[in-house]
C-alpha cells in the first residue's frame, strides 16, 4: 500500500491555508475582508498565503470596483479543487490506517 | 511533518470552516423564544377581542375590508411581527459581535434572499386573499408559506430551522382542514413552535 504521508500536500500544511482553501470550496468566491473576519487573521498575514496560493495556481484572485471602493475576492481553480480533495483523501486514509 | 501531526483536527478545522463560511450561524434561539411568546401575547389579545365583540366579523368584512372591529386585529398582528423581527435582528446582531463578526455577511445575505422570496410571495398572495374574501385560507396560507421559506432557509443556517418549516407546514395543512380554527392554529405555529424550536436551540448552541 502506498504512504499516505507522501500524498499529504505540503501547500496544506498550514493551518491558515486550510481554512482558506476550506471556505473556497464551498462558496463561488470569497472576498478579502471576509476570509480575513472567518479566519480572524490580520491583512498582511492572509496577503501572504494568498500569494503562496497565487503562485501555485490553487486560487485565482477578482478585483473589481463596488461603486468606488476595490474588492478583492478569491476563486479556486480546478487545480487548487483537485489538489485540495486529494489532501483531504491522504488525511482521511492516514485515520482510517492508525 | 512535525510528531504533533493530527489528521482529525485538520478535518475537524476544514469541516467548521466550511460550515461557517456558508451558514448564518448568529441567528438567536432566544429571540425565536422572545417571538413565540409576544405571538402568544398578541392571540390572546386577538381572542378576547374577537369572541368578546358585540359583532360578528366575518360578516362585517363581507362590506368593508377595515373596520373599527377588525382594525385592533390587523394592528395586534403588525405590532408582533414588528417586535419579533426587531428582536430577532437585534438580539442575532449582538450574538453576531460577541463571535467578531459582522451580521451582514455573505452567509446572512444567502439567508436572508433565500427566505424572503418565499416569504415575500406568500405575504402578497395572503393579502390577495384577505382583498378577496378568502378569509378561511388565511391561517393556512401564512403557516404554510411561512414553513416552506423557513425550509429554504434553513440550508443556510442551523439545520433545526429546516425542522421548523416541516412543522409549520404540517400546520398549515391542518389549518386548511380546519378552516374555522385559524387563530388556534396561528397560536401553536407562531407561538409554541418558536418556543419549542427557539428552546431545543437554545440548549443545543447557546447555553454555557
């Protein structure tokens, strides 16, 4: 049987990054000040994991204008959905196999 | 992969994540208590008013859709649903900041758009029907609109409200096959559902 240690998606190791790709999953999008105030962190601490996620292709970032103020909002990518479901399968067999 | 590695908690971490992140979870059990009692407050009122008037209303209505008799009525329904509403609104905001959150967040809006539209067609054809005489279906028609958005609204939120919905439209039913006893029937769906319902809440999500 394989490792299921291996499968684990480094990306998703920190906690933070798991609740971001968490809340992505199951909404269309998330806003910046929305995934700051669920995850109650602070801007440059979310910023900076964004950007991690950015780069890996997992999310895709929106910015638009409501009315005059920027919005910046969050979409996950089929990579980063894929990726992520396949996290969520190695944790669960590393429970099922304790 | 540090020796502290625990795969349950990332699962448990991912499910609350998403569950908060898609359900209304500030909504007050207390407020839906609050709501149940002043609905019983005002069927009181509306009893005593009704079986204590000197004329029969259904048939004062057949001339006049507002007449003095039935003006306390209308007023006793407005004044509780205005109470309820500012209750719940308010007693929700304050349990919405004491969690450092904000009340109108994108779950609060999928809840609030999923009910009103319902209840929203339901409000307009109840007063159709008031306009139009149908004043037996009235009682029946406010449960079971009232149920189906609570049943809509209730993927959005905790899940008992989609358990509520189910009781208000078994009420509705009966209602509809009851038609004389309307005001009994909005006392137990407005009154002691909330309380029944906002209770089991309450002990479930609130109590410390």
């Amino acid at each position: 049987m394989k490792n299921a240690f291996q499968e684990l998606n480094k990306a998703f190791e920190s906690r933070i990054r798991l609740g971001i790709m968490s809340a992505l999953m199951v909404n269309d999008f998330v806003d910046f000040n929305a995934l700051k105030e669920l995850l109650e962190l602070t801007d440059g601490n979310l910023a900076s994991h964004m950007r991690a996620l950015e780069q890996l292709a997992y999310v895709r970032v929106e910015k638009s204008f409501l009315g005059r103020k920027p919005n910046t909002r969050y979409v996950v990518t089929p990579e980063g959905r894929l990726a992520f479901e396949q996290h969520i399968a190695a944790l669960e067999q590393i429970i099922k196999n304790i | 992969m540090n020796a502290f590695f625990k795969p349950e908690d990332d699962l448990a971490q991912i499910r609350n994540i998403m569950e908060r992140s898609t359900k209304f979870l500030s909504l007050s059990a207390l407020s839906a208590i609050l709501a149940g009692v002043y609905a019983l407050v005002g069927a009181f009122l509306a009893y005593r008013i009704i079986y204590g008037s000197d004329v029969v209303l259904y048939f004062e209505l057949k001339s006049q859709f507002i007449t003095p008799e039935t003006m306390p009525l209308i007023l006793i329904a407005a004044v509780v649903f205005v109470l309820a509403v500012s209750t719940g609104l308010l007693l929700s905001y304050r349990k919405a900041r004491a969690a450092g959150q904000a009340l109108w967040n994108a779950p609060a809006q999928r809840l609030f758009f999923n009910f009103i539209i319902p209840f929203g067609a339901g409000s307009l054809f109840v007063v159709i029907l008031y306009f139009r005489g149908y004043y037996s279906l009235l009682a029946a028609s406010t449960l079971l609109f009232y149920g189906l958005a609570l049943l809509n609204a209730g993927n959005f939120t905790f899940s008992d409200i989609r358990k509520l919905g189910m009781a208000e439209i078994a009420l509705g039913i009966l209602a509809t096959i009851f038609p004389g006893k309307g005001l009994l029937f909005w006392a137990l769906g407005f009154g002691a559902m909330h309380i029944i319902y906002g209770g089991i809440m309450y002990l479930k999500y609130e109590r410390r």
